[in-house]
C-alpha cells in the first residue's frame, strides 16, 4: 500500500503548483500557477497560469489540465510570484467639480471619484454589481 495521496487530493484549489515534463506543451514547463479545480473523469487538475503576454490590454491567461505526476508544490519563492494589481482612480466630473463645486454647493470639492481594481488584465469595479471590463473602457472612462 501506497502513502502517496489520491491524484484528487494530492493538491487543494488555490494551490501554487509548478507544471513539469509535459510533453505536449513544453513552454508551460516551469511555469507557476494556481490550482482551480480537479477534473476527477479525466484525472487532471485545472490549473491557470499567469498571462502569456502582459503588454496587451487585455491578456489571457492560459488554463492546462494538468495530470498530478506533472504538478508539485511551489517552492516559497516560486509560489510568491504573484500578479500585479493597480488601484485606478478616476474624477467622474473631469474637472468640473473643481472648478464649479464652490459655486453650486457651497463647498470647495476637488471631485467625484470611481475606482477601479486592474488585475489579470481586467477592470473590475462597483456598478450596481460588480462590473468587469478592458481596462479604461468604463462609463467612467
């Protein structure tokens, strides 16, 4: 009798794990990504991986079905690559509220703010819901 796990618990969704000897995609070997799910029919892990090209505006981020024996742990310093992640601020009034807040309410404003949270290539924000978009394509600009 084996100690070594079942392939479906060998990992836990959330799990950084680094991809090894595959031979049908070999420019994922290496690379470090996060489990998301086990296919238990096809024996694999989902597995996303950081985007391929970060320099679009709105990069994909490949996703492998990974059998457990091309997965292992990341080591610490593998694991901690993350993704980046911005905080945009916008002034919905472009201005305005600068310029005319005194006058209409009586109170000196410097705008009327949105924000929107950038990662993975999206836009994500409050909008009677929470929204996701190509970054900068808001209602908000």
């Amino acid at each position: 009798m084996s100690d070594a796990p079942a392939p479906e618990t060998a990992f836990k969704q959330g799990d950084r794990v680094e991809i090894l000897g595959l031979k049908a995609k070999p420019q994922y070997n290496g690379r470090v990504g996060s489990v998301i799910g086990y296919h238990r029919s096809k024996g694999r892990y989902a597995v996303i991986l950081p985007p391929d090209n970060v320099s679009s505006s709105c990069p994909k981020r490949p996703k492998l079905n990974v059998r457990p024996v091309n997965l292992k742990l990341a080591s610490k310093e593998k694991a901690g690559v993350g993704f980046p992640v911005y905080l945009w601020v916008y002034d919905l009034s472009n201005g305005m509220a600068k310029t005319l807040s005194k006058q209409l309410i009586g109170k000196q404003i410097d705008g009327v703010w949105h924000t929107g949270l950038v990662v993975y290539g999206y836009e994500y924000y409050f909008g009677g819901g929470i929204q996701g978009c190509k970054p900068g394509s808001t209602q908000a600009g």
